[in-house]
C-alpha cells in the first residue's frame, strides 16, 4: 500500500526536510581535510537535535551512526569512525531526520579540498540526474518515467547507475512503498498520485554498477574500486511541479 499524505502530514515532513537540509547546508563549510567522519557524526547530530529532531538512522536495524560518511569507492552506508579525510577525497554525506513522527531523507556528495576533474564531472552527473529524475515526479506520471531518465542522464554522460540498492517512498516510516529504482524502461509501475512522497537517490558509479557489502554488514563499495556519487531529496508529487521537502539553500564556497 501507498500512503497519501494529508497537508498536516507534509507540513510535518517540510519541517523534517529542513533540518536535514540544516546538517547537509552546514557541512559545506564545515567538510575540510583532516576532519574526521567522526566529526561529522557528532555535527550532524547536535544540528538535528537543536532543531528538535531525532537521527533517524541511529540504530535502524542495528546501523550504528546518526549518518552515512562514504567515502570515494563507498557508493552508501559508510559508517563514521576515526578516519581522517584528505584532500581530493570525495564524500557522500546521507542524512535521515525524524520529526514528530515523520520522516526525511537526503544526500549530497562533497569535494574535499580541490576534487580532480574526474570526481568533479561524476559529481556534477550524479546531482543533475538526481533533478532530471524528479522532474518526472508528476501527478498522472508513471514511476518508471522517474527511473528512466534518471539512467538515460548517467548513462549518455559514460557512467552507470547502481542497481542493487534504490530509491523509496517515505513518510511514518523511513522506507514504504514504492520502491524507485534509478534504472528501467519508461511508461512501467504505479501512477503518480498528489500526496505520494519519495525519496530519490541516484547512485552512480565511475565505473561498472557492479557493488559488494564489506564485512561490517553495511560498508557498499564498488566492485571495480571506482568513485561512486550520491545526491538524494524527498519529494512531494503535487498536482503541478513537484516539491523538494530537503531541497539546500546554501551553495558550497
């Protein structure tokens, strides 16, 4: 089944999109050399906890962090510990925040210091195919649509997107139904209803889509060793433009 949220229920989930919002804005300034995943654990938490949310992720089926830090070859579910980042690394920082009951979800990947050429093209892919994809976030639309030009973006651009982990809806819960995939044919799936909130979250890989789990039980890399991105937002579909519950308001300096 998949919920339909009342506008107290959106209202709810905007407040929940901006303190994650709050945590990804900040680390612009903050993500540097030298600075620990760690660090950004802690920062992170004290951010969601002064705006009156709770880390979603702490303890969802046992994950041990209030975020996600993956870096470079880590597509998601990095785990923060004590691990220094150096310059040219590049970072996916994934943040879940709940609020009065309701959920967001968002991710942004980050460029430590001066990022190559390379990790800077695949960057800029990956968050352009995140808004390709939730362009084709519309009331009467098919969910596919919203896969399909998501890979149809990565894939013209010479990268892959991954296909063992995706998308989902959001909400009460942190994951609910529908899953949204970031690959696929068009014109396939449900159709889009006002009310239908989503978090889409294109991974894209330098190389093969091709993805393992470390021995941790959470630590996704790529299987060739390449650079991975990942951008994410929750959306709302609406009767018209579809709305960004997480969209960042401050740009990197």
């Amino acid at each position: 089944m998949i919920s339909i949220k009342s506008k107290e229920e959106i209202e709810i989930m905007k407040k929940a999109g901006r303190i994650a919002e709050k945590v990804l804005d900040d680390f612009n300034l903050f993500i540097k050399a030298g600075i620990t995943t760690d660090q950004l654990d802690s920062r992170a938490k004290e951010i969601i906890e002064r705006e009156g949310g709770i880390p979603a992720f702490k303890g969802y089926k046992g994950y041990p962090g209030n975020i996600c830090t993956s870096i470079n070859d880590v597509v998601v579910h990095g785990i923060p510990k004590e691990e220094a980042l150096k310059n040219a690394d590049i970072i996916s920082i994934d943040v879940g925040v709940m609020y009065e009951g309701y959920f967001s979800d968002s991710a942004r990947t980050y460029a430590v210091g001066n990022a190559s050429k390379d990790a800077q093209r695949l960057m800029d892919v990956t968050k352009k195919s995140l808004y390709t994809g939730i362009a084709e976030a519309r009331a009467n639309g098919r969910l596919s649509n919203i896969s399909h030009a998501i890979q149809s973006y990565v894939e013209s651009h010479g990268y892959s997107v991954v296909r063992a982990l995706v998308g989902h809806g959001i909400g009460s819960k942190m994951h609910e139904n529908p899953e949204v995939p970031n690959y696929g044919e068009p014109n396939k799936g449900i159709v889009l209803m006002p009310g239908m909130t989503l978090a889409i979250e294109p991974m894209v890989n330098e190389g093969s889509y091709d993805v393992e789990v470390l021995g941790d039980g959470w630590t996704v890399v790529t299987k060739d060793g390449k650079l991975s991105a990942h951008f994410e937002h929750t959306v709302l579909v609406t009767k018209d433009t579809p709305e960004i519950l997480t969209e960042w308001r401050k740009k990197k300096q």
